[in-house]
C-alpha cells in the first residue's frame, strides 16, 4: 500500500525470492497474457520507504482492426461470447457461440449472396448495403452477440428444469413483438439494395421512361415516315400534307383507348383483349387490331366454349348433368339413383367410325332415352 498527497493506492505482485524449478520453464508461454499477469512482480519495498515518482510517457497510435478471413471469422463466430459483458452470457456463449458448426458456413454464405459482404483476395469487405442495414437497426440488442447467449442461457435453465419452456416461448414473442413496433415506429429509414437490384430497377426506369414517351414519340405505322400528332378527337399523322390520311380515334366503338394500349397496337400490331366495346348485341370484348388499310378493327373474342359434358342435361332423369369418368359418361346425380351411363366404346360404335368431337358426343349422348 502506498500513499501519495493523502490518497491511499493499493498494488498487488510478486517478488520472487528465488526461481527453483521455474527456470526451466522461464521461456515457455511468453506471450500469453493470463501467465504474464500472474508473473507480474514488484521491486522489493522497505516499509516506510519514500521517493518522488519522475512519470513518463509512452505514446502510440491505436489501429483499426484487421479485416475478417472467413477462417477468422468463423472462429469469431465461435468465440462470440467475448464481446458480451455480462460473465454469466460470455460463459455460455464459449460453449455455443454465434450458430453450429453445420449452420456457420452457409451463414456467411447468406452475407455473400445478399451483397452485405464482399471477397477482396482473402479479405471480407462490408459493402454499403451492409453498412447501411446495420445503420438502419437502432435496436443494439438485434445486432448483438448478447442476444444469442440470452437465448442459451434461457435454453440450458430450461435443459435443468429451472426454466420453463412456454414462458421461453411467451417472451420470444413478446420480444418479437416489441422489436417489430420499434422498428415500425422509427423515423430512420433507408433505401437498402443490392447493385444487382440497382440495375434491374434502373433497367425498370428505363422502359417506364419510354412508355412516358407516349403515342406522340411513335412513327406512324402507314407511312413509315411521319410521327404521330395529337389532335382534339384523335391521334393523326405529321405527314398528312403529303397525303397520309392514318387516324388513330381516342374512342373506338364505344369505349375510350388508352394511350398504352394505342402504342401497343403500333409497335406489336394489336392491343390486349379489352372489355367494354358497344355493338348492336350489348357490350363485347375483343381485340384492336389494324385491317389492310390500317383503320381499326376489332378482333371480337370468342366466347369461351363451357365444358358441354359438364352442362348437358342427363338425358334419362332431365335433372343431372352429363359428367366424363374414366371409361364412360355418367350422370351426376347418381347418388341420387340414377343408373345413365354411356361408355367410349358404345360412342365410337355409335359414331361409326366418324371423328370424334365434343358436339358429336354430345349428340350421341343427347339421342340416348
């Protein structure tokens, strides 16, 4: 114990008297720093003893850590538990660290696939994306080894039957819970992606940019040579002065084109099937397309065609429908006794030789009493 202007400091060490059988180890385990600190000695002291203290100064300069190998890094993953205060967690986690043995590979492979980390020789550099999803978590706890030995220590109490599982279960959920209202509740937020996502929505932009261009930017699909000018009732040709007389009409049988749809028809010769056209029948749908003269035209859609054998009625009780079996056709309400049934072979018989098609079956069908 020494004092120095009335405050009392306290030192502890050894002095050794006499080597012995140390000195046949003296050059073993020079660089660990458990041995250096138990072999750490003291000058010998008389009590009472005093003297100035002349101080002196050691400068250097901290540096930034090494970058990960993956083989440090999986050993990092081993040894996580020393990042952790708390001894009881840093205990625990010695034994497990971050992941298994099995898991630790394809988790730094995960790293490499989403782009948060990048290869340089044998060195793992962060990329922005990386350092911007941890920038992003305010949550230090998520980011933590902590959290892990947390989790191993609830998991070895609940193994000696001090904890109990549900409650573990309850309070994972409970912390879930709390973690996903934090982040939803933060006001940072962050455009996070990948330069492969960069590309494909720069790639994005440029085609919505050239649809933006509109039907104004598209050269007139009679002629070849004009571009498309846009009058008060339709879209017409710049080279209307030369005699092109193409006329694109906003509304067409009824129903307004849109302007997407009209650079469709130019570049690919036909719209999608549209809904909504007037006829002397009622609405119907169908197709735009350009006739020989390039004046519109609609393709009308054909109705699809039901599924005749499900919608025919049984010929012998006039109250099921016609079903298709493995071997023959039936009727749907067998359950309810009736016995119609008509196989493949008797329709081929029936049809005599004839080609088979859906109305000459149910032809045949619907002439069976």
């Amino acid at each position: 114990i020494g004092k120095a202007n009335d405050v009392t400091f306290r030192t502890t060490g050894k002095e050794i008297i006499e080597k012995g059988w140390k000195v046949v180890f003296e050059k073993q385990n020079e660089n660990s720093e458990r041995q250096k600190a138990e072999d750490r000695s003291l000058p010998s002291f008389i009590k009472g003893e005093k003297g100035t203290h002349e101080p002196s100064f050691l400068e250097k300069e901290t540096k930034a850590p090494k970058y990960y190998t993956e083989a440090t890094l999986l050993r990092a993953m081993e040894t996580a538990g020393k990042q952790i205060d708390d001894d009881d967690l840093r205990d625990l986690m010695k034994e497990n660290g971050i992941g298994r043995p099995s898991t630790r590979a394809n988790i730094i492979e995960t790293l490499f696939r989403r782009k948060y980390v990048v290869r340089k020789k044998k060195q793992l550099l962060p990329t922005d994306t990386g350092i911007k999803l941890i920038d992003t978590i305010q949550n230090k706890l998520l980011k933590s080894a902590e959290l892990t030995g947390r989790w191993e220590k609830q998991l070895k109490e609940i193994e000696k039957g001090t904890f109990n599982a549900g409650t573990f279960i309850k309070n994972m959920k409970k912390m879930v819970d709390q973690l996903v209202y934090e982040v939803r509740s933060e006001k940072i937020r962050a455009n996070i992606s990948s330069q492969n996502n960069v590309v494909k929505k720069q790639e994005t932009r440029s085609k919505k940019q050239e649809k933006k261009k509109g039907v104004t930017q598209q050269t007139c699909p009679k002629c070849k040579k004009g571009s498309l000018l846009k009058g008060t009732s339709a879209y017409g040709c710049s080279n209307y002065k030369n005699g092109c007389d193409f006329r694109l009409p906003f509304i067409f049988m009824g129903k307004k084109i849109s302007d997407n749809q009209f650079i469709r028809l130019i570049q690919k010769g036909a719209t999608v099937n549209l809904k909504g056209f007037k006829s002397d029948n009622g609405k119907i749908d169908g197709i735009v397309v350009f006739d020989s003269d390039f004046n519109l035209n609609l393709n009308i859609k054909k109705e699809a065609t039901n599924n005749k054998q499900a919608t025919q009625a049984c010929p012998k009780c006039k109250k099921g429908t016609i079903i298709k079996g493995k071997t023959a056709y039936g009727c749907s309400a067998y359950k309810s006794g009736c016995d119609f049934r008509f196989s493949f072979d008797e329709i081929r018989q029936k049809a005599n030789s004839e080609k088979l098609t859906k109305d000459l079956v149910l032809k045949i069908i619907s002439s069976q009493q």
